[in-house]
C-alpha cells in the first residue's frame, strides 16, 4: 500500500503527485502556514522542508537530491524532527504534517 492510499483509506486529503520544484521549496515562507509565524514544536526551516517531503511519501535519497545533501545528512534531520516532535516513524511524521497543514 503506498503512502497516498494508506492515508485516503484514513479519511486524508490527497498527497501532491509531485515535489516541489527547488525554486518552489526557496520562495516558501514559514509565516504562510502558521498563524503564530513559528514553527510548530522548534522545527528548523530545513526540517519543515524534510518533513513536507517525507508526507509527500519520498524516500531519502530522494529528498536528498531535491535538497541537494546526501541522504545520510537528511537521516540526521529525520532524527531531529523525531526527537522534537516525540515520534518514532515516517507514518506518524507524515500525520502530523497533514495535521498542521504542512503539504
């Protein structure tokens, strides 16, 4: 089952079937999505764009690529935004950032 379907069979809204483009991801602007103007949980500008990626259903590597880092570099934020947002897996990330309207 892939991410988009588990997600539907949930009641969400459809992922978008395409990243971003890099010009894209840098006119992006935190403000636009939160009414407070901060992050939600201390998440760093490169972590909200890592996990808008992974709720996309992207693997690693590929976020890698679209980020231009190694997938090792993007692991390591993975770690951090599991460890702020008190998670343990890609599933429970991509929920939150449904829930906060991150995609």
């Amino acid at each position: 089952m892939t991410p988009e379907q588990a997600l539907s069979a949930q009641g969400h809204t459809k992922l978008a079937s395409h990243p971003p483009t890099k010009t894209a991801m840098r006119t992006r602007k935190i403000g636009h999505h939160y009414p407070s103007m901060s992050p939600p949980n201390d998440l760093s500008e490169r972590e909200l764009e890592v996990l808008r990626l992974v709720a996309q259903g992207l693997s690693d590597a590929r976020i890698a690529e679209i980020l231009v880092n190694s997938p090792r570099t993007v692991n390591a934020h993975l770690r951090s935004i599991y460890r702020k947002l008190d998670i343990t897996s890609r599933h429970a990330a991509t929920l939150f950032a449904l829930k906060q309207q991150l995609t």
